[in-house]
C-alpha cells in the first residue's frame, strides 16, 4: 500500500541584533531579546501543531515528492498572543494562509523579556513541507 509521507520541518529565524525602537517605548518590538518568547509545551510541541494543523491544497496533495517553502512572521505580545501575523513567502498558494490560521488558534506563548521587562517580540518561522511517496 502506498501513502503519502508529509514532512514539514521549522526553523525559528529572529532580526538582527537591533531592537527597533518607536515613539512609545510600550509598542515597541524587539528582534532580539535576552530570553525568547517560548510556545506553551515547548517547541517541539508548536511545530507538531502546525505539522498537523496546516491544510495542504488539492493541487500540492496530487504532486507527489515535491518540496514547499513558507515564512511566516509575527510577533508575540507581552500577554503572550500572537499579533500582526504575515506571510513573508509562499511557494504554494494558500498553504501560508492556513498556517496564519492555524497561528491564532495556538494557545498563548510565554512572553519574551528585555532586561527583566516583559517586551513584545518580532518572530519568523520558515517551513519546508516534503510530500513523498512510501511504500507500506
């Protein structure tokens, strides 16, 4: 029996080292920090979620060993929710869209902090999604 092997792997990506500074220091977001805005459980656990929560198009499901790219960025708020999600890159229509879906209904992230503030956050994620056949 053949199936479908899907594969989807992440890679957390933050900014440069400069924190990005506005009017009011409250608003302000951070591309780094001194400790990392954490999802709850854990980043293995985020990556399952989206791993199992992300819909994959008619189109890319029929295409069998292709490879897909997705970049995602967002920023984690001092509460710990995600904000201003956006799709930096897709290479697959609609795949991103569902992703940014699946990103709002994670639970809250233990915020990141600065100096021993708590801070809001720029985060990035770039998933590659494998489809490959498997003998069974």
């Amino acid at each position: 029996m053949k199936t479908i092997l899907i594969t989807i792997s992440f890679m957390f990506l933050f900014g440069a080292c400069r924190a990005q500074e506005t009017e009011t220091s409250d608003t302000t977001v951070y591309d780094a920090v001194d400790q990392e805005p954490v999802p709850v459980g854990g980043l293995a656990k985020f990556y399952a979620y989206l791993g199992k929560s992300i819909r994959l198009t008619d189109t890319l499901r029929k295409d069998v060993n292709v490879q897909t790219a997705l970049f995602i960025e967002f920023i984690v708020e001092k509460d710990g929710s995600i904000s201003h999600a956006r799709i930096l890159k897709d290479t697959s229509p609609s795949t991103g869209k569902s992703a940014i879906e699946s990103l709002s209904r994670f639970p809250k992230w233990t915020p990141g902090s600065l100096q021993g503030r708590t801070v809001r956050v720029r985060y990035r994620i770039k998933s590659i999604i494998e489809l490959q056949m498997e003998d069974k």
